[in-house]
C-alpha cells in the first residue's frame, strides 16, 4: 500500500508534468485577455458519477496562480448528477483559462475510475468478494488510479513490482515449478506477501502444499472456481482472475472467492462529461 507522502509526492510531480506539457512557454491565447480582469467559474457534471480527484484539481489551479481561489461543493467520493455544480473557482481570468484544461482532465479521468469501480462493487455487493485493481494502469497515473480506485469502492492488488510478489507462469518456468518459486520468495525473507497463479487445480494442489498466501486462480470456469473454494477450505486466500466482465462478475463472486482482480477497473475508463463555464 501507498502511504500519503507518497501520494502527496505523486501529485505534485504529475501536476507539475501536466502543466509544462499544456503551457509549454506561455498561455498565448490567454494573454488576449488584460493581466487585471477577474472572474468567476463553476465545474458542473454532464452525467451521473462518482466524483474524484479533488487533490489533483487544487494542486493544478495553486501551481498556475496561488491567489486563485476554489470552493468545492462536493467531497471525493460523492455521487453526482447531471447539472450539479462541484466548484466555484475565482480568480483572474487568464489563470482559470490556463489551468482549465489540465485541472478538467484530472477530475474527468479520475473520477471516470471511481465511477466505473463502484458499478462493480454495487453488483457484488450481496457477497463478502473483495474486488481488486491490477497494473494496468495509465503510465504515470498509477497511485491517482488506485486511489481513485478506492473511493469508487474497491480494493488495490499491489502497487507495483515492489511490495508484493505475483509469481507466474514465467516465474515457475524459470524457477523450475511453483514449489521452488514460492520457497525461493520465502528464503528472500522480505516479510512480503507470496501470491502464486495456478491455471488449474493440479497447481492449485501445489499451490497450497507450498504454502502460497494468496493462490490467483486464472481462467478458471465456474465449476472450477467452486472446487478450489471447496479445496482450499481457508488455507489460503482465493483470487479469481481473467476474462472478468459485467456479465460474469456476479456468478464469479458468489463462488465464494476472497478476491476478484479486474483490469478493466482502470484499463477501459471512460472519462466522466464535466464542463467548466464562466459565470
């Protein structure tokens, strides 16, 4: 898990890079308007959504001119409407303008994610299932999008390479079978979580005679997931994983799985209509 510096961290380096992409050497369109001449705006929502990425916004309007000023009328995680207003931002107007676009497509994106998650979790929401993000996230959004992941009600895998291993069918190649690769993490002694993914339930046999923490049950039919439940009978946690869709997540869920990875929660977000107006 990310701790806050961390995120705090992220944020004003993504801000800082997404500003200087967009800016470049100067607003030139902007400097139509005098230096002087204040204004006034609302962001509103064009759909219902769950909003996110507030942090993101305030860091964007401050790092373009710190005398601007934001009112939110939502927290992160609220539920919106159309036409709903979510902030009233005032300041000098070339500086709205600038950070307009930047600010938009943090707040749209993000809250894109959150939207998405939380239709997942309300579908599952009967079964005691946890759902999870993956990597697959958009390079350089990564703790945004788990974040973002988590105020739409679901739970992060790891992080990244770092704070958990995920041994593969790769890794039991190379390591020669997944009784040598979970003992080889073991013997690492890194006090991390070990997760193995197994393809069927022979490995899954395995998997659990080696003491895994976590077993990935990959493409498993729902016959299958039901065994492995059955099988495991608590020793390890179960995680389900591939081929995850609106239409299979709730008969995957009810299966009994602790987990259900989804790389759909970030890969395939869509951005949420939001529109900023001057008042």
């Amino acid at each position: 898990m990310y701790s806050n510096q961390q995120l705090q961290d992220s944020i004003d380096q993504i801000t800082t890079l997404a500003l200087a992409e967009d800016i470049g050497n100067g607003d030139i369109t902007a400097n139509l308007i005098p230096a002087d001449e204040n204004a006034t705006a609302t962001i509103i929502s064009r759909e219902n959504a769950v909003i996110c990425g507030r942090p993101w916004v305030d860091a964007t309007f401050q790092k373009v001119d710190s005398t601007i000023n934001l009112h939110w009328q939502v927290s992160e995680g609220d539920h919106v409407t159309p036409n709903q207003q979510l902030l009233t931002i005032s300041g000098t107007a070339r500086s709205l303008l600038t950070a307009e676009r930047t600010a938009l497509n943090f707040l749209q994106t993000l809250s894109g994610t959150a939207t998405r998650c939380s239709h997942y979790a309300k579908s599952v929401a009967h079964t005691n299932v946890k759902l999870l993000d993956t990597r697959k996230t958009l390079p350089g959004l990564r703790l945004a999008q788990k974040y973002a992941v988590t105020q739409g009600g679901c739970y992060n895998h790891r992080i990244g390479l770092y704070d958990a291993f995920l041994i593969k069918e790769n890794h039991i190649a190379a390591c020669g079978s997944i009784t040598a690769a979970i003992n080889n993490a073991r013997t690492l002694n890194l006090g991390k979580n070990i997760e193995v993914e197994v393809e069927n339930l022979q490995e899954l046999h395995q998997a659990l005679a080696a003491k895994a923490d976590i077993i990935m049950l990959d493409n498993f039919s729902i016959d299958d997931l039901k065994q492995a439940v059955s099988i495991n009978q608590k020793q390890a946690k179960l995680e389900a994983s591939g081929n995850v869709s609106e239409k299979t997540i709730v008969s995957i869920a009810e299966t009994g799985v602790d987990y259900i990875s989804i790389g759909d929660l970030t890969k395939n977000c869509q951005a949420v209509d939001l529109s900023m107006r001057f008042q």
